[in-house]
C-alpha cells in the first residue's frame, strides 16, 4: 500500500518540515521507530491561530488545527523514514490550550486521529491521551506529537 | 508468576476495556510493547468524578480515581497481550487536574503506582511523571496512560 | 567517544540520583532503552526554585532550572545504563509550569536541550515537546523527561 498515494488521493501535500522552536530537531528515528517533536498548527512558516479552545477558538477550528499538526508530524517523519515505511501509528498525545470550563479536548483532537486513518488505515489506529493545557508555545491553540513504528 | 492470579488475589478484577473518547483505540502492541490511551476513571461506563484537585476533589479521593485508571490501563493492556505476559511496566505518565495552588500530584498519581506495585511485584516499578494540568477530558479528575514491555 | 569526559570538561558532576517523590522508580532499562522519570530541578535534595515562568521565575532562570532536571535525568540514566553506553538522546518532554500568557516554552526548555547537545553532540540531538501546565509537583516551576537508546 502507498501511503504518499493517499495522502494525495486525499488532496494532502506534505509540507516542508517546519522548523523547530529550539534547539532540537523535528523527528528522530532510533531503531525500528520514529518520535517526532511536539508539531504545531504552522502553515508557511506561522501559527495558523492563537488562543485557546473554549474562548478564542472552537472545537471544529480547533480539530482543523490538530489535523494540521497531524500533517506536520507527517511530513517530519517522512524526513527521517519515509511516509511509506510507516508500519504503524502506535501513538499520539494532544495538548490542547483550554480556556477554564473547556472540556472536549477528545473531539479537537480527532482532528490528528481521522487524518491518521484516512492516511494509514488500519495502521493508523493509535493509543492516544488528549490533554488540556494552559499555555502552549507562542500561544498555539493545540500542539500533537507521535511515535510510529517504521521498517 | 501469574498476574492474573495476582489481581484476583487483590480482590480486583479487569473491567470491560472502556470505549475510546474518540477516533482512536484503547492500547496499541508495537514490537514487544504495548502503549495505552491515557485512561480516565470509569466504571460502568462512567466517570467516577468529576472536578479538580485541590477544589471538588480530595488528594485521597484523587488516589483512588488513578488506581482505577491504572486498572482501566491494565484490562486494555490485557485485552492486546495478555496480563501475564507482561515481562514489567516501563512508564506511567499521570495527568492531574489541579486547582491552582495544588501541587500534590505525586501523591495522587500514587494510587496508579501502588496498584502496579501490588499487581506486578518488582516488574511494577516504573519511571513515570506527574504533571498538574487544566482542564481533562469530560472534566475528569485524572489521566493515566502507561507504556509496558510485553514478551 | 566519552561522555562522562565530556561532562568533566563541561565542568559538571552527575548529582546523586534524586529520591523520587512517589511510588516509582527515577528510571527504567528496558531493552535497548532507558526511560526517565520527570525531573525536577532539585538540588541537594530540595528544589531549587518555586514558583511559574511569567511571574516569580524569569525565563532565564527556567532554563537555568531545566538544564537542572537534565542534569538530574542524566544521573538518573547514568544510574540504569551508565552515560557511556547512550547511543542518541530520542525523545524531551519538558513542562513548564506558566502563569497566563506566558509562551516562551521552548526557550525554557532550551536549557534541558543545549545540555545534552554540549554532553552528547549529534547524538544528543532529540525530538522534543515543549508544553506549558498549570501547576507541577511540589510547585516546581518546570519538569522534564527523557528517552534514550543506550548499548
């Protein structure tokens, strides 16, 4: 199965893999996985929003945003391993910026988790935690990083 | 050594693996580990509580809410390797949602790591962080997620 | 190549480990992998500094402390696996206790970071997450976490 043929059949491209926030780098592989760092929401080289979910930005924005992390974190683990080397997502943590009362974190982060199974499949069913957070770099709405497992 | 036997032992018993909170699974088995979602306190199919800690909810009723994620971890843990196959438990990641001016996270993510302890023996002694956030998911107290290694 | 050299010359002592402040364990060998357990910046057994980056801490005494915790982390590791054998620093979490509005995470994080780049060049080059929480345990103004591959 070709996943690059998916992600185009989806109409996705992969982005250039954006750069990191400090002094570390966007995805590492060590043996048969990959980690890639903490993605935010960036097009083009800036946060596509700021602000939190529950005050400045909605959950059905907010899962926009995720599914763009999502598609970063693509694009950085394609750098190291290569998209169609993915054996499995194993998994994915969001943290997302909440204003006080807001609760539906799982919805905003089902962003990141429907672009991974429309991409991958069966291979892109993941464990997964939702967070919600107070601040988040450079006031990013939502922030999503994962291991996947590669060959 | 048998864990199940363990567990029985305890007088503890596997609940039904919970339904995720959205679009992904409850523990994924990747190589010779398994990841699990991060677990919320459910019985029944619900929340046990809901609130923060250091305001609705007490430090000793927070400990009770992790053991329940951790026994939540460990019927999705068995539900893709089998209990008694767990060669030992790597990492616990606890997140507590907390008042401000609470910061007696350890001691509650302590109900996780004591019910480990008493299931697992030696094999349950983990690395693990806790960390006091804002809000959860459905406006859960507390979130476990837990990392083993499996043969 | 020696790291524990490196360290010598970098003029810095691998503290004791740090007793850890629950039921677990400051870190975990598991395979070819060491787990941390999230590192305070504690010094001589207490913790250096209380309080939140964007009120009582400056971000430049956050980095200062989150060099600490991955002083504290490599101690922790060198315990386990010994500092000789790491092949590459993998994965960073760093939280970062915030008061409102404070975003400048992963400049914080930093420290954490530049450490292991000074003590392991390439190989400390790591995947990392950089979030900002609402309050961490004992009132410690950051946390950080680590894995790495060791021989």
């Amino acid at each position: 199965m070709s996943y690059t043929k998916n992600l185009a059949e989806l109409g996705l491209v992969l982005p250039p893999v954006a750069s990191p926030a400090g002094a570390y780098v966007p995805a590492v592989r060590s043996g048969n996985y990959v980690y890639t760092a903490g993605q935010l929401p960036i097009i083009d080289g800036e946060l596509a929003a700021t602000g939190k979910l529950g005050a400045e930005i909605t959950a059905e924005q907010g899962k926009e945003l995720t599914a763009r992390c999502a598609l970063n974190a693509l694009a950085a683990l394609d750098d190291v391993a290569g998209l169609d080397n993915v054996v499995r997502i194993v998994k994915v943590v969001g943290f997302i910026a909440s204003a006080p009362g807001f609760t539906a974190q799982p919805a905003v982060l089902n962003g990141a988790s429907e672009l991974l199974g429309a991409v991958f499949g069966e291979n892109g069913r993941h464990a997964r935690s939702a967070v919600g957070v107070s601040e988040l770099p450079l006031g990013s709405p939502v922030e999503v990083e994962l291991i996947a497992e590669v060959r």
